[in-house]
C-alpha cells in the first residue's frame, strides 16, 4: 500500500478503505480486552501516523511501551511500509461508545 505508482483516484480511495477495514479489524481483535474503541489514520508526506483510541492506553503501550513498538512493527511488515514510517499513537477515551 505504502509504494505505489500513479493509480486512479477511485482505486485510491478503494485501497485506502480497504486498508483501513484490515487495519481496524487487526486492531479489534488484538486491542479487545483493552477497551479498544477505534483507529485514525493520518498520511503525511513524511510518515504515516496510526491513533488508536482506547480506554486502557496503558496496557496498549504495554511495559516501557513494548507492546506499541510490537504493533508498530507488525503494521509495518503486514502493509509493507518502509523501515520508520509509520507511527502508532495510544489516545485515551473516556466511553469506548462515544467514538
């Protein structure tokens, strides 16, 4: 997803949702027993950055935040981004509902 050529705008826009439906699904299933309550993805030129809201972000970010560097690492391989460009972020929510 990551290294693309030209591509249409539609199958632009395909591709994304796609990724974004894998992703959160990825997400659903690992972050679960952690109040997960949704994902935003942010594409910058320089990196893309990965908020994923949940109710218990300690637990996301794991002991000295290896669990986030584990998923960091595992969205990396699975999408085939580039070595450091992508970046996931823990942001707490008060009512997994409210997203």
């Amino acid at each position: 997803m990551a290294s693309q050529a030209q591509i249409s705008k539609k199958r632009k826009f395909v591709a994304d949702g796609v990724f974004y439906a894998e992703l959160n699904e990825f997400l659903q299933r690992t972050l679960a027993e952690d109040g997960y309550a949704g994902v935003e993805v942010r594409v910058t030129p320089i990196r893309t950055e990965i908020i994923i809201r949940a109710t218990r972000t300690r637990e996301v970010l794991g002991e000295k935040g290896r669990r986030i560097r584990e998923l960091t690492a595992v969205v990396q391989k699975r999408y085939g981004f580039p070595e450091n460009s992508v970046e996931l972020f823990a942001e707490r929510v008060e009512n997994r509902a409210a997203c």
